[in-house]
C-alpha cells in the first residue's frame, strides 16, 4: 500500500469530523463557524558518526473549531477550542467549549469568516503530494551515506554533529460555514548534515541540507555532504575585521530572510497596529525601479503552495511588487476589516515569493557578484534578532567572507551588519541568478550598496 493510499482513510476520517462540527455549531445557533484539521505522518533518522543515533515516528495532528455569536449591532463574538480525539463525543464537547467561549467574549465588528465571495470553490489539487519511502532502513541508508561521505571527504573534519534525514506527509482540511470544505494531500523530505572541523586550535561547524516536496529533486547524499565540508573547512581561520561601511552581500542561503522582513513590514496585523515602518506604503516606491516580486501560489511541488489560505479565500497569483513599487499588501479578513479593504488570501503566510530583476541586474552566480561589489563583506550567516519592523532599524550579528577585487580573501567572524532597512530595499544594488529553491521565497544573493559592519 502507497504512503498515499495510508492516508486516505485518516483524510476521510478528517473530512467526516469537520462536517461534523460545522454542523453541530449550526445546531447550537452560531451564526457562523470554521474549522479546520492539520495532520502530519512519518519518521525522522539522525546519524552521528556513522551510526544511527536516533529514529524517531511522529504523527500529529488536531481539529481546531471557531465558532462566532452575532449581536444586534452587527458585530460578533468568537470562541474557539481544539481536540486531538476526533470521535463524535469529543468534537460535540469541543464545540460546546468554543460556544461557551463566544457567548463571553466581547464582541469585534472586524471578527467573522472571511466574504463568501471569495471562498476558493472548484479549487484545483495543487500536485503537493509525492510518494517516498517512509522506512527507517530508507532513512537510515541515506543519513549514514551522507555522514560516511562528510567524515572521510577532507582530513580537517575532525568530528560531527551529525547527518538528520525525514520524510513526512500529510494533509489540511478547512471547512466553514460558507458551505466550503476543502483539503489537499501534501508531503516534505529533508536531508542535512553537520561536520566539525580543526586546523591548528582553530575548530568550527557548519552545515548543508536539501529539501523539496519531490524526493527526486533532493539533492544526492554525498552532494549534500561535500557542501557541508566546503562550507565548513571554509571558515577556519575566521577573524574579525576594522569597522567599516562597505557593500555587503546576502549570500543566497539567507537572502530570503531580507524579503521575509518586507514581508512582515506590509503584513495586516502590523499594518493596523501602525506597528510597521512601511505603514500607507501602498502605490510607493520601495525597492529600485527594475525589482519585482512575483507570488505563485499555485506552483507545482512548491514549499509555500497552497489551493487556498487557512480562511478558505483562494490564493491567486499577484505581484506583491512591480518596478519596486508595492502592488499589494498581506491580509486576512480581520486585518481587510480593520483597514477598510479586502483579504488578500494570506492567512497563514506567503505563497511562492519569486524575486526578479531585469537582466541588467541580475548577474551570473555569486562569484559574478563578488566582482560587481569589489571590496566589501559577503555575509553567509546572521545571528540574533535585531530587527525593529516599526523603525525599520536592522542589526543583527554576522559571519561571512572578507572580499578585495572580487575575490575572497578571509573568513570574518563576530561582526554586526546594521542600517535601515528602508535604505537597505532601496539601495539593493544587483541580484544573482543563483537561486535557492529551499525557500517560499525563491531569490539568488543580494548585493547591497553600503551597510554599516561594526568589528575591532
């Protein structure tokens, strides 16, 4: 029997117990409600010096149920509770919680389903769903390859934090009162690896790791594992540098974080607290003129796909950014309301970010951007949280390489990149076409003009 064949029978069951609650809250006399079930199966293998340390089989999964109370005015109550026991008796009591909960809380004009009209009925199966293996002797083989490959490809891997391998699969349901009820079969496979190096007193640890929905587009073991070595040996010999102002690059492994900020800046919920520095940024210029973000929610296979968000608004695709001007905010139906407009369908997070740049400014790969910058920092990791969405203020400790006339000269340790990033968006600088798919935000490194690198 398939993995998929496995998880029909829990699928249906899943389908059974959120019609089951939408109309046991009808019952009850809300007048609306929504529901919805996450579900995950399969195993995790971690090996450490080529043995198997750990194996590990998770499934979980819980119907959640929202029940909202209308008052006279036209406002409404909401309660909410959730159950891991999905038997009739147990979502009959769940209901009965939430109910209770929406019968004392205070009403909210913006609470409610998000507009029927907007509901993704005759949604299309997004194609997230890939068999794999799910056997801890699969998972094991794999993770033991990779290690075995990482420990004896370079003398200075001295030791491991070791070689992680799962396969998991899945499903999502969503049902409300508006008549929809939607689900999609989706499933995840990851490969990592972690080698110590030492050279003199000198040790460091870094790490290389695949992902994709399609067990076919991970990369190799062995693939994995000298990426790992590379990136590791790589930084021996890491040192601080003068602090200075220089072009910086966000090498493509941690570019994504930058747009993850934008996106976070014209999300609802920071929107209509004024918690944001891109607060009425809609129809203004925020990215140079030749940036684009386009969103595909619908891509086949992609880590951030999705039929319709967790409010069961279709997802279609749209540019969050043309020619660098913001084109669309990010909204649920509460934060639409809050703001006097329409949800966006991004309940529960973006959808396939794809950030592009004319040919003028895309260059051919990293080492192409390493020339373009000259002299500057090539940042490879960042650590801490220093980010203030409402001011825009950006600091964040980093790690990376120290590059003079496009070539990498020295690995830099214990340094801190800081700017604004109203100024960082605006004065990115050229994009490189080496894009990393292991993101919902798909975008090669980014050059940018000139940041603030505070070392010695």
């Amino acid at each position: 029997m398939t993995a998929k064949e496995q998880l029909q029978p829990d699928l249906d069951r899943a389908v059974t117990a959120v019609e089951e609650a939408l109309a046991q809250a009808k019952k009850a006399g809300a007048s609306a409600a929504e529901c919805a079930i996450s579900h995950s199966r399969g195993l995790s293998v971690s090996t450490r010096l080529a043995e198997v340390e750990t194996v590990e089989f998770n499934q979980d999964g819980s119907l959640g149920i929202t029940v909202y109370r209308r008052h006279k005015d036209g406002s409404q109550s909401k309660g909410s509770a959730s159950t891991s026991d999905l038997s009739p008796q147990a979502i009959h009591a769940t209901v009965e919680k939430a109910d209770a909960i929406a019968r004392w809380t205070e009403a909210d004009p913006a609470a409610g389903l998000a507009d029927r009209e907007l509901m993704a009925f005759g949604y299309k199966d997004p194609s997230l769903f890939y068999p794999a293996p799910q056997s801890p002797e699969h998972a094991a083989e794999v993770a033991l390859a990779c290690e075995q490959t990482m420990l004896n490809t370079d003398p200075r891997i001295v030791n491991s934090d070791g070689a992680h391998y799962s396969s998991h699969c899945g499903f999502r349901v969503y049902g409300n009162s508006h008549d929809f009820l939607g689900h999609y079969m989706s499933s995840r496979q990851s490969l990592s690896c972690m080698p110590i190096a030492k050279e003199g007193d000198a040790m460091e640890r870094d790490y290389a790791y695949t992902i994709a929905r399609d067990p076919s587009q991970l990369l190799a073991p062995d693939a994995v594992a000298r990426e790992a070595v590379a990136n590791t040996v790589a930084r021996l010999g890491a040192r601080s540098i003068a602090t200075c102002s220089v072009p910086v690059i966000f090498h493509r492994d941690l570019a994504h974080h930058l747009f993850g900020q934008f996106a976070g800046a014209i999300s609802g919920g920071n929107l209509y607290r004024k918690s944001t520095f891109l607060l009425d940024h809609l129809g203004k210029q925020v990215f140079p003129t030749w940036l684009n973000i386009h969103e595909d929610p619908l891509l086949a296979g992609g880590l951030a796909s999705s039929p319709f968000d967790h409010e069961g608004v279709r997802t279609q695709a749209r540019d969050i950014v043309n020619d660098g001007v913001v084109s669309s905010y990010l909204l649920t139906s509460y934060a639409a309301r809050k703001l006097g407009m329409q949800s966006t369908g991004h309940a529960g997070g973006i959808h396939n970010w794809s950030i592009r740049a004319d040919q003028k400014h895309t260059t051919a790969g990293l080492d192409a951007l390493c020339q373009q910058m000259g002299t500057g920092l090539l940042v490879t990791e960042l650590m801490g949280q220093g980010v203030n969405l409402v001011t825009g203020d950006y600091s964040r400790g980093a790690a990376g390489f120290w590059v003079e006339n496009g070539e990498i000269q020295f690995p830099v340790t214990e340094v801190t990149v800081a700017g604004n990033l109203r100024d960082l968006f605006a004065n990115i600088v050229a994009i490189g076409d080496d894009v990393d798919p292991r993101h919902g935000v798909l975008t090669g490194s980014v050059l940018v003009e000139k940041m603030k690198v505070a070392g010695q």
